[in-house]
C-alpha cells in the first residue's frame, strides 16, 4: 500500500518537545472510508472536540479482518472494502507510539445494530456522525480545532486519507 505521509508531533504542534522516534514502538492500525450511499461516517470526540475516521489498532488479527471488527464495534454495522487508500506513519508521543494506519474505502452494508462503546470512548465522548458527502466530511475534520496533541495528529492523518478518497472518486 502506497505510504501517504509520515506525520510527527511537531509538524501539527509548534509546541512540542523534540521526541527520539526511533525509541517509539510500532503498532499496526486500520481505518475505513464507510459510505452509506453518498454519506460517510465519522467518530466526534467531544472531549477535544475533533472527528476522525472509524477503525483502530490491529493486534494478532488479519488487517482486513479487524478492521471489520473494528467498524463493527464503532458503527454498528458490517463493511464491504471497496480500495484502498493508502496508508500513513504517525507518531504519537502520548503513547510513545509510531503507529502505521493502513485505510481503505467501504460500504455500510445490510442493517446496523447497537453500539458498545467502551469506557474510553465513553469518558472522551465518541459520537458516530454521518457526514452528508465525502466534501462535507472533508470541511468537518478540517474546521475542527482539536484541543490535544493526539486530536491535531488525527485530523492531519484523517484530512490525508480523506482528501485521497475523494481523488479516487473523481
């Protein structure tokens, strides 16, 4: 999968203090495009008030595999890949992480059923949000000032991997 970008703390955050990246352990995670016709969907962190793409970290699972676990437990509802996007290197110091976020575009497919958020997602007040299109979704995560490191790397990363979508799409 092509490498879209390699985004580090202090290229969101002018703030940030110098970090030894080579120390940060590497994770594995996936992220999806969900559209449901012409909607897509989004989580709100209302805590730090930013959006971000559904999916999360893969461990011991085929990526295609949790990934789909993933949407399932976010969203509600189950997933048809339909490409790839491309993937992206973050580097997030709170987790000491480097963490390699492979996305894809999908479909919602068949009826959703109810979410389980966990405690963390509770406590940060995730939200599914249905953008009206692909454009709208864009201007979403981009107006959003998030108020933590974590949120401005996400939204660099979401920004990337949406606006890579919508080239696909034309």
């Amino acid at each position: 999968m092509k490498l879209l970008a390699t985004i580090k703390p202090e290229d969101v955050d002018a703030d940030s203090p110098s970090f030894e990246h080579e120390s940060f352990k590497p994770r594995m995670a996936a992220r999806a495009v969900v559209l449901d016709g012409e909607k897509v969907a989004l989580i709100h962190i209302a805590e730090h008030d930013y959006y971000m793409l559904p999916g999360g970290g893969i461990e011991g699972d085929n990526l295609l595999m949790g990934l789909a676990r993933e949407i399932l437990e976010e969203l509600g509802c189950e997933i048809e890949i339909t490409g790839e996007v491309g993937c992206a290197e973050v580097y997030f110091d709170r987790w000491q992480q480097k963490q390699t976020d492979y996305c894809y575009t999908a479909r919602k497919v068949g009826e959703g059923q109810a979410v389980k958020p966990t405690d963390f997602e509770v406590e940060e007040g995730h939200k599914v949000v249905w953008a009206p299109n692909l454009k709208e979704a864009i201007q979403l995560v981009g107006k959003a000032l998030p108020q933590n490191r974590d949120g401005k790397l996400v939204r660099a990363r979401d920004l990337i991997f949406l606006e890579s979508a919508r080239q696909m799409c034309l």
